[in-house]
C-alpha cells in the first residue's frame, strides 16, 4: 500500500521509502525526538564554539582555514561559501534527482550532528513537499568536501537566490517562495558550510540510479524468460538442482524468479521427455543447448542481481549516515574534524552499478540480436519483419539503435573511481569524483532503458509472428497484453521513436514489487 507520510526517525529510511517519496507522491516528515537533538546540536555548537577554533564556523575554507574570521564577519562566511561556489557548468540535473539530494541532506542533517538552526529541517521538509527543486548545473563536483559546487546551488535556492523548478518550469527562486508562503533561510554561524559540505547530491543521484536499475534487472529477467519460450527452450537450465550447485545467491534468485515466472507455459520443452527417451535420431532440428544469451541467462544476470543488492546497501548506509565535517558530537561535548564528506563509497559503487547495468544491457542486445537475424534463430523472418521481404524493413534500423547504445553503454562504463586529480591547491590531494560517477551511471541506465524498451519491441512482434499469445505462461501474457494496449502489432514503414518513448515510459513506471 502506497505511503503518505515517510518519516525520518532514528531508525533511518530505506530505499522503498525514497520510492515513495520521489515516485509515489508521499510527503516527508522529522520526528520530534530528531528535531529536538538537531535544536540540541544547533546551540551546543553556539556555546562550543565562542573561544575555539572551528574549522568552518571561525576560519575561512579549504585552504584558507589558515585564517580566523572576525566574529561580526562569521555570518557573512556563511553566505560566501554558498554564493562563491554557485559556479556549476552543464545542463541542469533533472529535478527527481535534485529532490533525491535535498531528501538525502535532510537525512543527514536530521541526525543531529550538523550544529544547524531548526529552521533548516523545515525549509528542507517544505521544499521536498512542495516539489520545489533548485536548479543544479550537472558539473563541478569532484566528490571530496563532498559535493561542494552542486549543494551550493541547492543552498542558494534556499536563501532564496537562484532558480528552481517549480510546476514543470525554470522560475526565479524568490517568486516560487513568495508564491508557496515560504521564507528565505537566514544563515546563522553554521548552515552555509554544512549545505555545501557533503554527499547528498552523488547519493541523490545514487538513490534513484539504484530505484531504476532494479526495475531494469525485473524487465531483463521478465524479457529473459519471454526469450526462452519464444526459442521453445528445454527448460532444464533453470533447475534449482542445476544453479544450486554453483553457490552464488543472486544465480540462484535469478533462476527461481525465472521458474516461478514461466510455470503454466506451453512453450517450454522437457528434456526427460524429448532426449531422455532412448531416441536414435542422427539430427536434432531443436538445439539441444540454446545460445547462450537464453541459456546462461541466471549465470549472466546472477551477478548483477547481487551487485544490485550490495548497492542497496552502501547506498542506504551512505543516506542513513551524517556527511558532514566537522562533526559535532553532543554526547561526548566535543567537535570533530574529518572528511566523512569524501564520496569513495558511492563512487566505487556507482562505477559497479553501471557496469553491472551495461552487461545486462549487452545480454539484452544479443538477445534482441536473436530474433533479428533469421538463419540464427530459424524461426522468424528476417528482423521481424511482419511485412513484404524488401518492401517493408520491419525492426531493421531499431537495432541500429539499440546496438549503438549498448556501444555506448560500453565506453561509459571505464570506472570513474579511478580518476582523482588533486586541486584546491592540493588540499584535495585525493578525490572520489563520486557525482560524476553517478551521473555516468544514470546515463547508463537511460540508455538501457532505451535499449530495452526496443527489445520488448521485438519480443511482442516475435510472439505476434509465432502466434503464440495463448501459449505463454499467464505472466508473459500480462506483459504481453500490457504493451499490445498501447503499442499494436505493426506491419508498415513508419516512423517508430515515438513508440520507443512510450515502452520507455511503461518500463520506468511499471511498478515492480520486490
């Protein structure tokens, strides 16, 4: 059942949860007892820090920590590291994600470990409820003091500089705020570093990469299996006998969703039946062992089922942690500086995620590639053509498409962990480049999605061509029927990237029960 209400507690918040959140229409709520340790956190910092020397709060930034800030300029520090640092590049970040970041900051903040006023919780809580997204250039982090240059823009917006995406449009920050009733954040000795100073936006980023790579692993297991009673395989290589023995659980998972999946189908054959039977025969017309594109899907997709789930995890413990420096520590009255801002765990993941989503892809490509080429499949026309051979081209230049995105995909996919360069005059001598690293796997996924939704193409017109409906498991029927309702069988040449758009669409938002 759908949630309205997420609330962040002390128990932290899981990945269904940022689902509703950003897909589901629920709001966000702080509960009082984590409200109270932030007030707690806000004015032990205040008394903490009168006669010492806080990095950030009474010195300048980076390098320039050197030096001590007056105290009737400590205010005026805040808003400097915010304005100076609004200098991001590229197209802007599509406002889901940059909502993802500000639900991740709000995560953060609400631990009670940041010294920020109250009032924050409450701005941040009203800019994700009112959908209000700042506008976020794509470039500028390099994942170490953590996503400085993309949360400075997110901070602008909320003191009410800047632009946001409010109802579908790029507005000016001030008229979104005047017409919502909310008030522009007045920065107090804290805020500006500690909105700036983390990983929210590359877990922001992270979080809804995670959400739309598990969907993409559901449509490539549900393609898979369409695949095999397509190709009439013997079933056997789904035996839990068989994947068992290999000792690796998401094989094993991958397998058993596959079986559960294609129970009551007509279209798979038994092996005992058909070869175990004594037969003397000299030619098999039926493979006796399919590609290996039907027949290792589990082994294929078993990687990537626990690559997917070992994601969820660094993801969720990166959200549910506090990314800030310094660290400001009620229970032992102390401060501590650190560098819990650095972005390696997300980055390193995400750099896994998307190669794990691209030899999904790949796998996905070699199998539409099956039913496009007639000699290898034997039981199709040439690229599902349902029309006149030469007259008409069917899914021909289709695949162009799919296989130059899965190229893509490839090249994309060189890990992005590995390329720290120092700057900040070697201050970050060495750096996560953890956003670039997880706006490379989003594109990734866009592209699988693409690539995907041209497969699903191929499998409905393949089925249409066999005349098989009635012969699928009762789950692929469903499928079946589900794309058939908006995109019919085709015959003729006609212009079909508005039909990509549309499987696109049904595929990302297709709720997938986990």
């Amino acid at each position: 059942m759908p949630l309205k209400i997420v609330e962040i507690s002390d128990k932290g918040v899981d990945i269904d949860e940022i689902e509703q959140l950003l897909f589901g229409g629920a709001k966000v709520e702080v509960s009082s007892k984590l409200k109270d340790k932030v007030t707690k956190s806000f004015h032990f910092l205040q008394e903490f820090s009168i006669d010492k020397v806080i990095y950030g709060v009474n010195t300048g930034f980076g390098p320039m920590a050197q030096y001590h800030i007056k105290d009737e300029e400590i205010n005026q520090l805040q808003y400097n590291i915010i304005r100076s640092h609004s200098v991001g590049t590229g197209s802007p970040i599509e406002p889901v994600y940059v909502k993802s970041a500000m639900i991740d900051r709000l995560c953060t903040f609400a631990q009670g470990y940041s010294g920020i006023h109250p009032a924050l919780i409450q701005l941040l809580i009203d800019f994700i409820n009112f959908d209000i997204c700042p506008y976020v250039p794509s470039h500028g982090s390099v994942g170490a003091s953590g996503d400085l240059v993309q949360l400075a823009h997110i901070a602008l917006a909320l003191i009410g500089e800047g632009e946001v995406f409010f109802n579908g449009k790029l507005h000016p920050t001030a008229d979104v705020m005047s017409q919502t009733g909310i008030e522009p954040f007045k920065l107090h000795i804290r805020e500006g570093l500690a909105l700036t100073n983390g990983t929210s936006m590359m877990t922001g980023v992270g979080l809804v990469n995670l959400i739309l790579a598990r969907k993409l692993l559901h449509h490539a297991l549900v393609a898979s299996a369409m695949m095999n009673e397509i190709a009439q395989s013997y079933d056997d290589f789904l035996a839990p006998e068989l994947n068992g023995v290999k000792r690796h659980n998401g094989q094993v998972e991958t397998a058993a969703f596959m079986r559960e999946w294609l129970k009551d189908s007509k279209l798979l054959r038994n092996r005992k039946k058909e070869l175990y039977n004594g037969t003397k025969a000299s030619h098999f017309k039926q493979k006796v062992q399919p590609y290996y594109s039907l027949r290792c899907v589990p082994q294929v997709l078993g990687p990537v089922w626990d690559t997917l789930k070992v994601a969820r995890k660094v993801i969720i413990d990166e959200l549910n942690s506090v990314s800030d420096n310094p660290i400001v520590d009620c229970s032992s009255e102390n401060i501590y500086h650190g560098g819990n801002f650095h972005g390696d765990y997300i980055s390193f993941e995400m750099d896994k995620l998307k190669i794990a989503v691209t030899k999904m892809i790949m796998l996905m490509e070699r199998q539409l590639n099956y039913l496009m080429h007639d000699k290898v499949n034997e039981i199709l026309p040439p690229f599902v053509n349902l029309g006149t051979l030469g007259l008409n081209y069917g899914m021909q230049a289709m695949q162009f498409t799919a296989t130059s995105t899965t190229a893509e995909n490839q090249t994309l996919s060189y890990p992005m962990y590995l390329h720290s360069i120092p700057n900040n005059n070697d201050n970050q001598d060495i750096v996560s480049m953890g956003t670039n690293s997880a706006l490379l796997a989003k594109t990734v996924i866009e592209n699988g999605f693409q690539v995907m939704a041209i497969h699903y193409m191929a499998i409905v017109q393949a089925i249409d061509c066999l005349q098989a409906v009635e012969k699928l498991s009762p789950k692929s029927q469903d499928i079946y029927h589900e794309i058939r309702s908006f995109f019919p069988t085709f015959v003729d040449d006609k212009p079909r990237y508005k039909d990509i758009n549309r499987i696109v669409e049904y595929l990302k938002t297709k709720r997938i029960v986990s």
